[in-house]
C-alpha cells in the first residue's frame, strides 16, 4: 500500500508529465464541442450526404498536407532543439525557411487541387456536379498557408493554452453557425460552409498568436535575423523535411483516406459508415491526440540534453494513461457500444438516439477498427520519438512498407469480401506500423542512454 501511494506522489511531483498532461487537457477541452456537431451533422445530413461530405472535406485535407512538407515536425525538431540550447539565432532562422517553404507549398495545393477537382468529383462521387464543393472547400487552403508553421512555433514555445482558445473560438463558431443551418434543416452545402469558416479560424488564427509570441522567445526583429551563417548543414535539414513529408503522403494514402477509399470502391453510403465509425473511435482517441503534439517538444528537449532517465520515464508514464483510457472505451464499446450508439432508447418518456438506425452497420466497422486504432492510441508516442532522435527515414520506411502491404491487398480482395475488409485491413496497417516504431524506438533509447556522455566525463 506504501509503495502506491509512494507512487502516486511520485507522479503528482513530476514537473514534466504535468505539463503535458495539463497542455493536453486544454486541448481536449476544446474539441468536445466538434464531436458533438459531427453527430449533429450525420443525422441532419443521412449516410450518404455524410459521407459526400467526407469525400469533400478529407480530399481537400489530405492534398493540403499532402504537399505540406509537414512544417509542424520540421519547427518542433529544429526551432525546439536550438531553443533547448539556447541558439535564437539559428531557431529564427530556421523559422523562416520554414514559413517560405509553407507558403508556396499552400499555393502550390490549392492549384491542384482546382486542376483535378472535376476528376475528383466524377471519380469519388460520381457525380460531376459537385466539383464546385471542392474548389469552395479548397479556399481552407489559402486560409492555412502559415498554419503549420505558426502551430509548431506555438507548440516549441508552450503556448499550448493560446492553441487551445483558438480551437475553442473556432468551435463556439462553429457549433453556433451549424445550430442555425441545423434549425433551417440546410443541405450539404450549408454545412460544409460551417466547416470551411471553422477551418479558417484555425489556419489564421496561429498566425496571430504566433507573430504575438514569438518575440518574447526569439527576440524582437527575430524575422530580419539573416539565414546565411545561421542555418545547421541543410542536408540532414532537406532530409528530414523530405521524408516527414513523403512518410505524411503514406500516412494519407493508408491511414486519413479512408473514407475515400471506401466511397472509390463501393458508394458514398459505405463511405458514411466509415465516417461514423471514425468519428466514434475519434472520441475515444480525443484525449490521447493532444498528447501527442504536447509531448513531442519534451521528447525533444530530453533527447538534446541527453536526458535519458526522464526521458524513459515520461514514455512510460504516458503509456500508462493512454493505455488505461484505452482499455477502459474499448470495453465500454464492446459492452454498450451497439446499444447506446446505433439504437433508439427511453429517457423519461421520450425516444433518442445518438445516431439513426441507418448508420447501425458502422458498429461493425468501429469493432473492426477498435484494434488498430486501440494499439496506435497507447504507443501515440512512437513517431515522435523517430523524429526527435532525427530520423525520419524509419517511420517512412515502416509506414511505407505497410501502406503498401495494405493498398494492394485492397485493390485484390475489398471488391470480392466487401467493406469489412477495408476496415481489417485498416487495423492491419496499424499493428504492422506502430509495432515496427515502437521497437526501434525503444531501441535506439537503450542505445544511446548506453554511450558514455563524453562532455560530463
């Protein structure tokens, strides 16, 4: 009994993990609220308009990070390593690269994205007259052409509170402006509008509170700071971005383009049990996803230092939590899931429902994907380890590999057994990836934690 309650206050006094966790609990909160509209929106919307919707939305998305360069890692690994060293110099230097690599990217997104919209729309919807939704939707584009950027210095600085009321502003807007299209009982179009001023808020909006913030950590004029004679070997900088990039394109064609995948092979209905199923599975992961970005900058700060005990000791600890949460939803699921999600039921008289009886046969699909998705939400930590020891490659390569198992056994056998093989094979990716990650992670702690610190001896 002594021993857990030594325990207890062994993590009560740790300076790190309550940090995170109290940065990941400012991001939680400001999420509940869109869990709620996507709901909201599913019944307004039915199955098929939804995942119409889906279509729209995580296209637009996943080309927007597609040739994103994935700038929030990149800021995190190199502005967050040099803050840790105290070098304003090269972090402002490195933050300019960062943002002009962004900004013709963005530019470059939104300009594919109007050249293919017409295919798009014929090939994932098969209906040619919704290409307009894709072009509209795509000015989310132009309304984050710094987000990432701005995201990542605010993340490295620890203004995690400034994230969360920008997600909390965007989610007030958001959920007012879906309440008078819900009471007007609006159409896809409404909707989708209600997404769009949303994602605007939150592509504009880490600009300004990033141009407010970073000159208390960079200095001010921390802008005109000259790249030449500050920037590290630009190799391994080139390298890094490079492959966070094209392991952020696999992760798109594996693991954000469900919905997508889903509507290609079958029809828009399917794709809105799979995006009822996502959305159910997000709220289990809610909690965990702030964790992510919120530990990444101290798994940074431990591996520059070489803190190695502390550093051990925070992956364990959130470990903990996530897998504690996770256990106890996915039990949850299993027991009540079909009942209080997908089935009307008696409240003082009155007849509710979380979702309609349509969206029924996405439980089994949330079964399905429970186990993937499980596994990934208590190891949330393994690619960010990958990257703060500086290699990209490796959850490239893992992912790759993986995505490329999963892709071709969809193409062969999803047509001939039907949609609950894309969602196996889902979860398939996931066991096979994280495990691979995990593995060389822990690896590479024992290994360096084993090297003699020259400079202390």
């Amino acid at each position: 009994m002594k021993r857990i309650i030594s325990g207890f206050e062994a993590w009560g006094k740790d300076v790190i993990l309550k940090k995170v966790v109290g940065n990941s609990a400012y991001l939680f909160g400001s999420q509940a609220i869109g869990a709620v509209i996507s709901i909201l929106t599913a019944n307004l919307l039915g199955v098929a308009s939804f995942g119409e919707l889906g279509v729209v939305i995580g296209f637009v998305t996943n080309i927007n990070r597609l040739l994103s360069f994935r700038m929030g890692d990149f800021i995190v690994r190199y502005v967050g390593a040099f803050l840790a060293e105290g070098d304003r110099h090269r972090a402002s230097a490195v933050l300019k690269v960062a943002a002009l690599t962004e900004l013709g990217s963005s530019g470059l997104a939104y300009l594919v994205l109007v050249l293919i919209s017409g295919w798009v729309a014929r090939v994932f919807i098969n209906d040619p007259a919704t290409q307009p939704l894709f072009i509209i939707y795509g000015i989310a584009i132009i309304g984050n052409i710094l987000s990432e950027t701005a995201t990542g210095a605010l993340q490295v600085t620890g203004h995690f509170r400034s994230l969360a009321l920008l997600n909390l502003i965007q989610s007030l807007l958001t959920a007012g402006l879906f309440l008078a299209v819900f009471l007007r009982q609006g159409g896809i179009f409404e909707v989708m509008l209600v997404y769009l001023a949303g994602k605007l808020v939150l592509g504009i909006g880490p600009v300004i509170m990033a141009l407010h913030w970073l000159p208390k950590s960079l200095g001010k004029g921390w802008w005109r700071t000259p790249l030449k004679g500050n920037l590290p070997d630009r190799k391994p900088m080139i390298k890094f971005a490079i492959n966070s990039n094209f392991s952020g394109m696999v992760n798109i064609v594996a693991r954000d383009s469900e919905v997508l995948w889903v509507s290609y092979f079958f029809d828009t209905t399917v794709a809105g049990y799979f995006k009822v199923a996502l959305a159910v599975i997000n709220l289990m992961v809610m909690p965990i996803t702030p964790f992510i970005s919120t530990t990444f900058p101290e798994i940074t700060r431990h591996i520059a230092k070489k803190q190695w005990g502390q550093l051990k000791q925070l992956l364990k600890r959130v470990t903990m939590i996530s897998g504690t949460w996770t256990v106890a939803v996915a039990v949850g699921l299993l027991l009540l899931g079909r009942q209080l999600l997908f089935s009307p039921w008696d409240f003082f008289g009155r007849t509710i429902f979380i979702y309609k009886e349509a969206f029924a046969p996405a439980y089994q699909v949330l079964l399905v994907l429970l186990i993937g998705f499980g596994i990934a939400n208590v190891f949330f930590w393994d690619r960010s380890l990958l990257l703060a020891f500086g290699k990209a490659d490796l959850p490239l390569k893992a992912s790759f590999f993986a995505m490329l198992g999963k892709v071709t056994l969809a193409f062969l056998i999803v047509p001939v057994l039907g949609y609950m093989a894309e969602a196996a094979l889902f979860s398939g990716y996931f066991l096979a990836s994280v495990g691979v990650l995990v593995f060389f992670g822990v690896r590479e702690i024992r290994k360096r934690s084993s090297i003699p610190d020259v400079d202390s001896g």
